[in-house]
C-alpha cells in the first residue's frame, strides 16, 4: 500500500481516541445515552483550522492492484546528475496519477542534533509541463522532497500532456505511478513515438464531424430527415461561440476545401464529373477550389479546339460573345446543383447515388478519412480551429526524424566539422532541433541560403524557430572542438522535429560526412588595420565550405569576413573564436560550363584519391605515403570512406541562374578594440618576424612564395620552412642529428606556441579538394616587386647604387672609431662584378642591419627642420611678456566664469531635486494617511457589524434559555399534583 501524506504545517498534538463508551452496557447508561440524543447530536462540525490544529498529518493509504495500469522506475547511481523521465497522457475524461518516489539517501550516524540531521540532502522529484518546441520552462505541476517514500495524487484536466520527470538523489531513486488510464512512461525515445499520432479529443471530434457527413449523404433524398441531418454537420462542424457569426462563413470555406480533399484522397487521381457534380451538390459552394476532373462536355473538345485560340488575340465582338455563353452555362450548371439538392428529381438520383458509393469507400478506412478531413481543415490557418477543444493538444503534437553520422578519433585541441547537410523545406513550419552525441563541447548551426542569415541561439543551443519555406534550402552545420582531451571515435545524431509531416528533406539521397580541412597558421604582425591575415580563394566551380579561425588566446575579439572585390559579403565577430558555417564560393565562368567543370574535377579528384584509400587499409607504408602527400598540398583527410557519388550538397545553388560576373574572393581576419596587444617579450619576437620578412622577401625577390607564411599541418606555420631542405641532407649523418632536430624542433616549437599566433580553417567536402585554392593575398607585395624590377630592367644597377647610397649616409652620421675600419671593408665589398652583385648584396644588406643596431648614433642638428612662425625673430621683453599674461589672465577669468556659472546649474538641480524628494515622501505619508483612515472606517463598520451579530446571539441565547426555564418550570408544576394525588390514595 502506498501512504499518501497530506501535512498541515501545524503544531504537534498528541490526541488519544478511547472507545470504552462501547464495551460498557445498562440501563443506566442508555438512559444517558438517550438523554444525550434528544440534547446534543453525535455529529459535530470542526472547522478547518482547528483540525489542522488537532492534526498534524493525514496518511491515505492506496492500493496499487486496484489500478489497471502500473509504471515503475528505479535507478541507482554515485553521482549528482539528475535523471530525466518523460510522462505522455491522454485522455477524454480528468486524469488522476497517484505518485510515489522513494529516495535513497546518506543518513547521518554521527549522533548530531536536530537541526544538523535535518540539513540531509533529501531527494527532489519535480514534475513540469514539457514540449520540444519551446525553449521556455513549463509551469511546475508537482514538487516533493523526501528522504524515505512519498506519494502524492497528480491531477489533470483532459487533453493530452507531456510532463518532464527530474529527480535529483544522491544514491538512487525509484519512482511508481499508478493511474486508470493508459500512459507512456520512460526516456525521450520511448516517448517520442507515441506523440506522432492524434490526440484522442482530435479523434473524436473528427469521428463526430464525419458521421454527421455520414448522416447528410443517407439521408440526402429524404426531404424531412435532410434538413435535420444538415444542422447536425452545423452543430457537429462549428466550434461553440462562432455559430452565426461572420467566422463562420470563412470556416464553412475551410470544410469545403478539406472536404474536397478527402473526395481526392477516396476516388481516383482523374476525377469524373460526376464527383464534381457531387461536392457542389453537397456544399452548395460554386467558388473556385482548383478543382481538376474531366468535364464530359468539355474534354472531348478542349484538346482540339483551345490550341487554335491560344495565339490569337479576340476581337471585341468575341469577347462579349465568350462572356455570353459562359454566362448562359454558368446559370444552367447553377440551376442543375440546385435541381440535385432537391429530394424527388432526377438530379437528386444521380447525386445520392455517388455520394453512397463515395461513402462506402470512406467507411472502409473511416478513422482515417476521418483525421484527414479534420487535418486539412487545421492546415486552413483559420481562426476559428483554435475554438475547438482539441486544438490545445496540437502544441504536444510531434512529429520528428533521425540524421546519424559517425566520426573518427581527433587529438587534443582540435576544431572539425562533424555534418553538414542541406534540407529543403517544403512549407512554414515550426522546427526544433536536438543533438545526441558524447563530445562535451559540440555546436550546431543552420544557415539560411537565401539570406545568409543564421539562425538564433539560446544558451549556445539552437532555439525553436519558424523557418519559412525558401528557394535554396537550410543548411545545417554541426562542429565541435576536443579540448584539452583527445576525443574516441563515435556517433553523432541530430533529430529534427516539427508538429506534423512532411519534415524537411534532404538535397540529396543520403548523408554524407567525409570533410577535407585546410589549416593555415601564422603569427599576429600588429599593423594600422589591425588585419590578422588575408587569402585569396580561387574555384574552378560553385564551391561550399565551412571557415573558421581562432587566436592564442580566449580573449581576443575577432572578427572574420569573406569579401568579393573588397566588399563584404559575410562576416562574423567572436572571441577567440568565429566560425561562418557555410558560404558557397562561384567561379568566375557561366552556369552551364560551372556544372561540367565541378564534375570533371570531382571525378578527377576522386580518381586520383582512390588507390590511397585502397593502398590505407593493405600496409603501413602506404598509410606513410598518403600522409606526407597529404601534408604536402596542404589538406587534412578525415578517416573517412571515398564517395563516388556524383550528387551535390547545394543542388539548389546550382539550380539558380546567374549571369557571368567576376569573382576575387578574400577570407580576412581583423582583430578589434586593440584586444591583442602584444607583451615585451611577444613585441621582441615580433621585430624578429619582421625583419625576417623583409630579409627574406629582398633575398628571394618572389621568386619562391613559400617562404612567406606556408601552409602547415603538423608543425606551427612561424617556423622557417627553408629548413626543410637542410634537414633532409642532415638525415644521411646518422641517427644523432635526427634526434637533436626533433628535440630543437620541439623546443621552437613550445617556444613560438607562446607568441601570438591563429589558426585558420577551411573546411570542403573531401571528393572536392580540387576545386579550392586558397593562397596567402601577396597582391601588394607583387606589385612593389614589380615595380623594382621595373626600375631595375630600365636601369641596370639601380638597387646596388642605392644600397651604396644608404651606407655612405649611415657611415658619415656614426661615431669614427674602431667601427670606421669595419664600415670602410662593408663598403669595399660592395663593389663586386656583374655576376654576383645580385647574391652578395642581400647577403650585405642583412648583415649590416645587424650590425646597425649596436652602433652608437651622434647627435643630430635639427635646426635645418626647425619650422619658424614668422620671417624675422624678435626678442622676447616685458611688452610681450605683459601682453602673454594679460590674454592669459582673461583666458582665466573666462574658464572661472564658466566654472561658477555650472557650478550654480548644479546648485539649482540639486535643490529642485531636494525639493521633488520632499514632495514625493509628503504625497506618500498623505497616502498612507487617507489609507490608515479608510482602513480606520471600514474596521469601525465592521465591529459594528460584529457587535451587532454578537448582540443578536445573546438575545437568542437568553431567550433559549428563558424558554428552557419556562419548560422546566411548567414540568416541575405538573409533577407536583401527581405526587399529591398518589398519597391520598
């Protein structure tokens, strides 16, 4: 038996109950008992109060067997985490649940006081309404804290509910409902099911309004049952409080539609005419419905006749003849639905006939004609559905389907994309989202293709939007990032939900996640536009691919943009993190062309890319192989299958006619508010990065642009990549120097990990490597080059005299000293033959600026850059002096007068402030005054009222009393006399 305890909060008191009275038997006590009748009643009332008083806790005790229906649930754990249950109901009557959790608990044995023992973390069970498609906490039905067992009832009104079960205990718990109707009871999957299906309150009142169809159709020849028959579909059709009201006219509209649709969805695709003559007949509605069927009159000559008129303009006079004769028909159609609504004619046959044969089609699926006929009238949007009752169950309605992938095992520190798929939608819906996966750290995103906009988040989780149907479909991208833990291979799923089908589909036939990422890294150089960095994206065809770029550190505001001819086209602003889910790059040449491009690229890329996978799953060494190939173009292979599949993510891009434009895409990177300022240490390293660069960039002359910022995978992009030839000619010494490389390898590597630094992400599906190219933007540098070898062909020898220059400058300003012999063997070398002047002067021109630093400078005479303010000087007397210090004392006395002027503004506002603060609390006391006053007069009257009760119950108690008396007084004067007589007998 499970107690259910109700607690009044009151105050403990120990009653006790004998029941002696009944054991004890005697005249005597009858006599007593009888008296006591005719006096006082055995029931007496108590009121509420004084039974909380009395009582402290009423425990009713519940049987379980008496319930048809029983659900248990029982957990045992070590942790803190809630658990979660879900409870689906329905029902056409009241619902009462009885409840009752148990909770498993750590006692305290301590032997501590009262009041510690009462601070035991007991369990919680709390119970609130519940829907996947909104974000906002239901209203809390039911809450119960214990640490042994409680029950309680649960009772809710008709309709169907979903409720959210969340227990929090420390050991375990266990959880048993009882309750006389059915219900399901369990995790979100076992729930889920069970709300695509209709409501019971929407089933009975489809039920209803088509057995009230039924009884119009058998009785549609029956001219007295007819009418009857009519205003019960009237009854049964119209929700309470619209009959007769204008809404109705618009809601008899809506069951005509529905109602054309079941004739659709019973008889065949080619509807004849007589059905058509059947629905008007019916709903007496001669309004357009796009009702399609042949016409026995008009098909035989529609065909032959209508193609001769479709490229010719009427004249006048055949226009008014067409109006005629449509009229003409339009009143004999008019006057033969009418007929056929007439019991007795021939018509009337006809129509009955056709409506019985539809109706036994019907009844052979009846429940489903019947929810189908009241589903189309919901799709309707009419106000007048939200009367019905069952209209509130709509909100619990559910419909939902899966998208599982899985993912391979990914290191520490790492962002990649886990799906990312197109789905077309076909109408306006409400679409909520779930992730089911086991990485901690996991994001979704769904992008509008048509408008770029990307959808609203709550909490980092996506919320419950109304997504409107569009032309290029919503794309959803899913990415996570690892942390500071390697991540297991897994799978990953997203559910899509909505209130009913059909559900958003997918572009293409199956899901596919095999991505091919490109990662770019380089250090943060600060410069006037605070650009982090800048690459230039080339497609051969309409490319998709997902962009995402982080910074040393979390605190960093950056903001990433994709431009097109240096106009922003998308752009995101985040800290230490920005990601844009999805854009689609066009290439530069017309739509036609495009498409036979991507697919050679694609087949190419895919045939290329299929002896590796082949060779991956044979040997090791070719495992070796592929990767340094990989890291060799620069891509970044998931452990995924290839696709050989020639379908596209964004079929719908595709679809959409553009006119030939030239595309310069650029994926750049800002850093705002000055929110990467470097340390000391950090600006040191980046002077360093600096004059590398430009070492570098006068050594090789362009020539070669990996020696800018490469691509790198394994290793950090800062690191100088003209190593890499040296250290494959020192992998011949021997084993020794491999390991001293790796070690330094490592140790630069820590070290520049320390430096400001990005990463930047590029993310395409893997069969189309091909199509991208992303390079580092070199287009100001080009064309500085360019122009120095452009002064350079049209004269030889020009950089060489220039650098000349520069020394002969540097030389004649620094200090003449043991240095001097130095600069003068420099400035001798410089002069070498034709041939090698072009290698020996870079060689020079680093080696100087290294020794340009510990130079000691001499001072500078700066009065040839002196600006003077007027031609001649004069010399500065007390006139001046006086005059200075005139202006200056007026200019004080100005700023004094300002100062005194605000400074009474301030005055002035703080008193009237004072003043505003004195009324408002004087209005407020007077408030309180009146309110004492009206609160003083209605007490008055009310112990008036009172002593006037009190008065009148006195009177009546007196005057029982004086009655009593009399009574007695009369007993006592009869019992006398009888005494009297007795005795003289």
């Amino acid at each position: 038996e499970l107690p259910e305890n109700h607690s009044f909060g009151a105050k403990k008191v120990s009653v006790t109950a004998h029941t002696d009275m009944e054991n004890l038997t005697g005249d005597k006590l009858k006599e007593e008992t009888q008296s006591e009748k005719t006096s006082v009643s055995r029931e007496t009332w108590i009121s509420f109060e004084d039974f909380c008083v009395c009582f402290q806790n009423l425990y009713v005790f519940h049987k379980p067997q008496t319930y048809a229906y029983n659900y248990q649930k029982t957990d045992f754990k070590f942790t803190d985490d809630q658990v979660i249950y879900y409870l689906v109901v329905d029902s056409l009557m009241p619902i009462e649940i009885l409840v009752s959790f148990s909770a498993l608990v750590h006692w305290d044995d301590t032997g501590g006081t009262k009041e510690e023992c009462s601070s035991i973390s007991n369990g919680v069970l709390t119970v609130e309404r519940f829907c996947w498609k909104s974000a906002v906490p239901g209203e809390v039905v039911l809450k119960m804290h214990t640490a042994a067992t409680k029950a309680t009832v649960l009772n809710l009104p008709v309709g169907r509910h979903i409720l959210l079960f969340t227990v929090s205990s420390p050991i375990g718990h266990h959880i048993h409902l009882c309750t006389m109707v059915p219900c399901v009871f369990g995790d979100e999957d076992a729930v889920m099911p069970a709300l695509t299906n209709e409501s019971c309150r929407f089933i009975e009142l489809a039920t209803t309004i088509l057995k009230a169809v039924g009884n119009v159709i058998n009785n549609f020849s029956s001219k007295d049952e007819l009418s009857k028959a009519l205003e019960e579909l009237e009854l049964a059709l119209c929700p309470p409080g619209i009959h007769g009201t204008g809404m109705a006219q618009e809601h008899y509209k809506v069951f005509n539609k529905a109602f054309w649709c079941l004739f659709k969805y019973v008889i065949d695709k080619k509807t004849p005419y007589r059905y058509r003559l059947a629905f008007r007949s019916f709903t007496l509605d001669f309004e357009d419905i796009q009702i399609s069927g042949d016409d026995p009159v008009f098909s035989e000559c529609s065909e032959e006749n209508l193609s001769s008129w479709q490229n010719q303009n009427p004249t006048s006079e055949e226009l008014a003849a067409a109006v005629k004769i449509q009229a003409v028909w339009k009143g004999s159609y008019v006057r033969t639905v009418l007929k056929s609504r007439r019991p007795g004619t021939r018509e009337n046959a006809t129509v009955e006939e056709t409506l019985k044969k539809l109706w036994a089609v019907i009844e052979l699926n009846f429940e489903q004609s019947a929810v189908l006929l009241l589903r189309e009238m919901f799709k309707g949007n009419c106000k007048s559905i939200e009367k019905f009752p069952c209209y509130e169950d709509e909100w619990c309605k559910m419909s939902f389907s899966d998208y599982a992938v899985t993912y391979s095992d990914h290191p520490a520190n790492v962002w990649f994309v886990i799906f990312r798929e197109t789905f077309m939608v076909p109408e306006d819906m409400v679409i909520a989202t779930k992730v089911y996966t086991t990485i901690p750290s996991c994001r979704l995103h769904v992008v509008d293709n048509d408008t770029l906009e990307e959808m609203p988040h709550v909490f980092f989780k996506l919320a419950p939007h109304v997504y409107p149907q569009n032309k290029k479909g919503y794309t959803f991208m899913a990415a996570a990032h690892t942390g500071d833990l390697p991540v297991a291979a897994g799978k990953w799923k997203l559910r899509l939900m909505s209130s009913h089908h059909p559900l958003p589909v997918l572009s293409r036939e199956a899901v596919k996640n095999a991505y091919s990422t490109r990662v770019y890294k380089g250090h943060y150089i600060p410069n006037k536009e605070n650009i982090l960095f800048r690459y230039a994206v080339k497609v051969k065809a309409p490319h998709t691919v997902t962009v995402q770029v982080q910074t040393f550190k979390s605190d960093v505001f950056i903001k990433l943009q994709i431009l097109d001819n240096e106009e922003e086209i998308k752009s995101v602003t985040g800290k230490g993190h920005a990601v844009i889910p999805v854009f689609n790059f066009l290439n530069n040449e017309s739509p036609l062309s495009s498409h036979s491009r991507k697919t050679q690229a694609i087949q190419s890329s895919t045939n290329k890319d299929s002896e590796p996978v082949r060779l991956k799953k044979t040997t090791r060494n070719s495992f070796s192989k592929d990767s340094k190939t990989s890291s060799k173009t620069g891509l970044v292979p998931e452990d995924q299958p290839m696709l050989t599949d020639d379908s596209f993510p964004l079929e719908s891009f595709q679809n959409t006619v553009r006119s030939p434009q030239s595309h310069r895409y650029m994926i750049q990177g800002l850093v705002l508010y000055d929110s990467s300022l470097p340390t000391e240490a950090q600006s040191l390293f980046v002077l360093e990065l600096r004059e590398e660069e430009k070492d570098e960039s006068e050594a090789h002359g362009g020539k070669d642009e990996k020696y800018s910022f490469p691509l790198m995978l394994t290793s950090f992009e800062g690191q100088d990549v003209a190593n890499v030839p040296k250290a494959s000619k020192k992998q011949k010494a021997g084993e020794k120097t491999e390991k001293e490389k790796s070690q330094r390898s490592d140790e630069s590597q820590q070290s520049t990990l320390s430096k400001p630094y990005w990463t930047l992400r590029v993310v395409s599906e893997q069969r189309e490597v091909d199509i991208l190219e992303v390079k580092r933007d070199t287009q100001r540098a080009d064309e500085i080059r360019a122009m120095k070898q452009a002064w350079e062909s049209a004269e030889p020898g020009r950089a060489v005299k220039a650098f000349q220059e520069r020394l002969r400058f540097i030389n004649k300003c620094a200090v003449r000293g043991a240095e001097e012999t130095t600069a003068g063997t420099e400035t001798a070398d410089l002069r070498p033959g034709s041939g090698e002047r072009g290698k020996k002067a870079p060689r020079a021109a680093t080696e100087s600026r290294s020794q340009k630093q510990k130079k000691k400078w001499e001072l500078i005479d700066l009065s040839p850059y002196m600006r003077k303010t007027r031609s001649e000087s004069v010399l500065r007397n007390e006139s001046i002096i006086q005059e200075q210090q005139i202006r200056k004392e007026e200019k004080i006395n100005h700023f004094r007068e300002l100062r005194k002027m605000a400074l009474e503004q301030r005055q002035k506002e703080e008193n009237d402030r004072a003043l505003l603060k004195q009324n408002i609390l004087e209005m407020y006391e007077n408030l309180q005054a009146s309110l004492d006053e009206t609160r003083g007069r209605v007490h008055s009257i009310r112990e008036a009222y009172r002593s006037n009760l009190l008065e009148a119950e006195r009177r009546k108690q007196e005057e029982l009393a004086a009655q009593e008396e009399a009574l007695k007084a009369e007993k006592k004067k009869k019992d006398k006399p009888g005494k009297g007589e007795g005795k003289k007998k």
